[in-house]
C-alpha cells in the first residue's frame, strides 16, 4: 500500500510517447463502442470508404452511414468486423475508381460475394464532384479568373493589395480532379482574399 500510495503521489504530467497513444487508443475504442451500439440498435447500415495518400502512405478511411430517428448519421470507423451478421449491411458506396466499382473485380463485387444485400451505389459526393468538374468546361469566367489569380507574374497587383489590407497571402494552387484538399485550400485563400481581389478586378 505504501509503495502503491508513494506512486500515486509522484507527479506527471503523461507526455510521454507511449502515454499519449494510449490515451489516444482508449479514447478511439469509447467512440467506436457507442458507434457500433448505435449500428446494433438500428439494425441496418451502409458503409462508405475512400483511399488517399497521407506522405507516401496509402490510407483507407472507412465510415458507416445510418438512419436514427430519422436523422442520416455518417460517422468515421476506422477499421470494424461486419462479419457476425451478414444481412445488416445494406448498403455499400464508393467513388467511380474501376478498382472499387468494377462489377467483376472491383471491391463492391468481392463485398456483395460475402454480403449479399449490400447493393451498391456511386457516392453522391463523387458524382457532384463529376457534375461540377463538367460544368467548369463551360463556364469560362471563373476559369479565367482562376487561371489570371493563379499565375504568380500576373499576381503582383493582388499581392500588394494584400500587403496594404494586412491581409497574409496564400496561394492560389493548381487544381486536381482528384485531391480534394486542394479545393478546400483554394476556396479558403480565396476567402481570406476576397476584398483584395475585389479591388484588383474594379481597378
């Protein structure tokens, strides 16, 4: 007891490596515990996932979707077991990649081999991704103040206005049918510049 005591009177303050991802490990475990009680309770539910390149590591994100008091629920998962009841999974949707929406060889093919009600549909998110990659082909405006913003020589007048606002400059990047994260950084620079910009197109 005494050496049990004389420990619980040291002082820490849980930094260390190990501590941390423990702490991480456990708190991970407690969200996906009330996920999957949530899953038992309704019975029925779908499963998204999507692949990205996180510095030169391939990950795969796996999320299940699901209907709660008539309230579309999306939480992220991780990695979980589906293989205790093979009628609960309904649903299975991915982006267009052959690799995860070929009917023979594709992964929805090898999940509806194990899970036979698990139809597939195209995400919506993917295919308003589509949809609006298209429509860009056709309205130019925004395309040629994309492409005027982006160049950096053409960009002087845009950074000096900036500089006089107070305003920090971030760049506008090229953009990617595929990287996601590239929209978002531009939408934000944007954002953040949008007086400047203004400004540059009244002069």
């Amino acid at each position: 007891m005494r050496n049990l005591e004389k420990k619980l009177n040291l002082k820490t303050n849980y930094s260390s490596q190990i501590i941390q991802d423990e702490l991480i490990n456990i708190c991970a475990d407690v969200v996906k515990e009330i996920i999957v009680k949530d899953i038992e309770d309704v019975k029925v539910f779908g499963i998204m996932c999507d692949k990205a390149r996180c510095y030169k590591q391939e990950q795969m994100a796996l999320c299940v979707k699901y209907v709660k008091n008539l309230d579309v629920i999306e939480k992220f998962l991780d990695f979980i077991d589906f293989s205790k009841n093979q009628d609960a999974e309904t649903a299975q949707s991915y982006d267009g990649a052959n690799v995860m929406s070929g009917k023979f060889n594709g992964l929805q093919n090898k999940i509806k081999n194990q899970y036979p009600h698990a139809i597939y549909t195209h995400c919506m998110a993917h295919k308003m991704n589509l949809i609006v990659i298209d429509m860009c082909k056709y309205v130019k405006n925004p395309v040629s103040l994309y492409v005027h913003f982006s160049h950096p020589p053409k960009n002087q007048k845009l950074t000096e206005i900036l500089t006089k606002l107070g305003i920090k400059h971030t760049k506008i990047i090229r953009l990617s049918d595929a990287r996601w994260n590239y929209r978002y950084r531009n939408i934000e620079s944007v954002k953040n510049s949008y007086k400047a910009i203004i400004q540059v197109l009244e002069e």
